[in-house]
C-alpha cells in the first residue's frame, strides 16, 4: 500500500463524517444538503447507494451494534440514534437534559462493550453515552484543546485528534486520565480526523490548515 487513490466518487457537498457499514459499505453524512449518503464497496471500486434525509444538518455519524447509526447535529447540538433507513429511535440534546450539554457535538466514537463517545468543539468535551443516549459522564483536560476526531482501540483506549493542542492524545474512559501520543515534534499539525486500522496497527490522522494532508503513524 503505497497511499495511492484507488477510486473516487463526487457527492454534491462537503463530506464530514464517515463511517463502514456491514455488508461492505460506508455512510457518509452531507451536512449542506441534509443527507445521509450510503456508499457501496465492492474491491476497490466505490459507488452511490441509497440516501436517507433527515432533518437537520449532520456532522458526526458511528454504527452501533450493526443494526443502528448514531448521528450528531449542530445549531442546536443534538445526537439521535437511528435505524439503517434512518427511523430515529432515540435522542438527546440540551433541553432532554434540562442543561447546556452540547454545545458543537461532532464525531463519535462506539464500543464493543456499547459506549458511545462524542467529541464536543465546543465545551471541549468527551461525553459519554450508554446505547439509550444517556449520559454517563463528562471527560475534560487541559490537553483537549478543541476535540475532533475520536476512535476506539478497545474498550479502555480512546485516540483523540486535539486540533488547538496540536496533539493526539489518549483518554481512558475506565479512569478518565488523558495523556499525550503524538505531538508537534512527530509533525502534528490542527489534526481534525483519526482512524485506525487495527490489523496494521496503522494511525492515519488527518490535518487541517496551511498543510492538508493525512499523515500514517505506524503504533506498537
């Protein structure tokens, strides 16, 4: 794998999140036009599958257990648990909870043990969520400098791209401690999005600013 593009499709807007779906697709939300565009993957070649519309304009988006997608929302905050043809089954925002939880919830991370975690620009927050979008508990650190993207590794390792810390930094949900993983020094620069591969053990973070671009961190 040398970062080459194997295959390209156009979308009528901006893509923000994005996630895989079982069955070999992707679900990628549309925030101008209000949509989420599930995307068929067959090898290495991409193509358009089914939209479904919803009512505000989506940011962040995760399966959970396969069989659901949670998806966030800004202007208000709000984060809605929704079936595969986007039925909402659940959701929460700042008046469900009678307090300014959210404020600009945006990507989300889901666990195998069923957590859900949603990295908050705004509050400069983690919140975490049980599968009824309950909130559990409120992750804060001086290192949380405008949290973006967010993934699990396992069920006690979470990676977040701290954009204005310049760093990707470790939270472990289990005792709320966040410690540094990479920083300017390894070439970090405003990182916006994380992902990884756990069969490679590769860490590919995605930056935002004067130099765009997606670095690999290979992690031991």
């Amino acid at each position: 794998m040398n970062g080459g593009v194997l295959s390209l499709i156009s979308l009528p807007c901006f893509p923000y999140g994005v996630c895989l779906l079982g069955g070999g697709g992707a679900a990628v939300v549309l925030y101008s036009v209000k949509k989420i565009q599930c995307v068929r993957i067959n090898g290495d070649k991409l193509s358009l599958d089914r939209s479904i519309d919803v009512m505000e304009y989506p940011v962040g988006i995760s399966t959970f257990n396969s069989s659901h997608l949670v998806v966030s929302y800004q202007n208000p905050g709000r984060v809605e648990m929704m079936t595969m043809d986007g039925l909402v089954v659940d959701e929460v925002d700042n008046w469900k909870t009678g307090k300014q939880v959210f404020q600009y919830p945006f990507y989300i991370a889901t666990t195998s043990s069923g957590d859900i975690f949603v990295s908050d620009c705004g509050t400069c927050t983690i919140i975490q969520m049980d599968c009824t979008l309950r909130i559990t508990r409120t992750f804060t650190s001086p290192m949380l400098k405008q949290p973006f993207g967010i993934v699990s590794v396992n069920t006690d390792q979470l990676l977040v791209a701290a954009r204005d810390s310049h760093s990707i930094v470790v939270l472990n949900p289990t005792n709320g401690t966040v410690t540094p993983l990479l920083g300017q020094a390894d070439g970090i620069q405003k990182p916006r999005a994380v992902a990884w591969c756990p069969a490679s053990k590769k860490l590919y973070v995605g930056s935002y600013g004067s130099q765009t671009a997606v670095s690999v961190f290979c992690l031991k």
